[in-house]
C-alpha cells in the first residue's frame, strides 16, 4: 500500500510568530512541507494571482495595511487595479499577509494557525 503525498508549501517569516507557529502546526500535520521565505524568495504576480484566487480573496486583502510601506506607496488608493497591487506585493513582499499555506490546490492563511488544518 502506497500513501499518497500532497506537497505542501508554506510562505514563511522566521521571524513572525504566527507563521513559526503556523510552519510546526504543518509539520506535525503533513508529510511533505516546501518552506518558501517569501522575503528572501518573493512570489511572482502569477503566483500571487494564484494564491488569491485559492483564496478567495481580493489583492487587497492579502495585504498587510499597517506597514508602513503600504502608507508610503499610497496603496490605499481605492483606483489603484489588482495588478498594481499584485505588483506592490511582488516588489515589496513585506506587505504579504503571513503565513500562506497551500495544499491540495487551496489557500490558507495562518491567522489562527489552526486555519490552515481546514486545507490539508
């Protein structure tokens, strides 16, 4: 008998406490874990564009609004498209939403980290 293995990836902050809980909740959980440092290895706009649509979720609300980045880049603009804020994200990954976890073609956030058993 062969047990199937879904790879799982979560999109992680080392330094975040939500997303080191988040990543040992998910190890205990699953058997193959991909650990992307979005900081250091940010997403592509393709893969945001993915992740939003996993989650059901505009670009906006993928973002982290009380960074002081977001305030910088006037991204509360209300005109602004979803690809200019997909880009904002691409180019400061900082203002992601952590952490992400994606497994079995769904999209998580784990904020709770408990979140993310609904998906796996």
């Amino acid at each position: 008998m062969t047990m199937t293995t879904t790879k799982t990836t979560i999109y992680h902050n080392p330094r975040c406490s939500k997303s080191r809980e988040t990543l040992a909740l998910l190890q205990a959980n699953a058997a193959d874990v991909t650990v992307v440092e979005y900081l250091k290895t940010p997403p592509t706009a393709d893969e945001i564009q993915t992740i939003l649509q996993q989650l059901g979720l505009t670009a906006r609300q993928l973002m982290r609004t009380k960074e002081d980045e977001y305030k910088v880049q006037n991204l509360a603009d209300a005109s602004l498209s979803e690809d200019q804020l997909i880009a904002a994200m691409v180019a400061t990954p900082k203002l992601i939403e952590r952490p992400i976890v994606l497994a079995n073609n769904k999209a998580a956030i784990g904020r709770p980290p408990e979140n993310i058993l609904s998906i796996l």
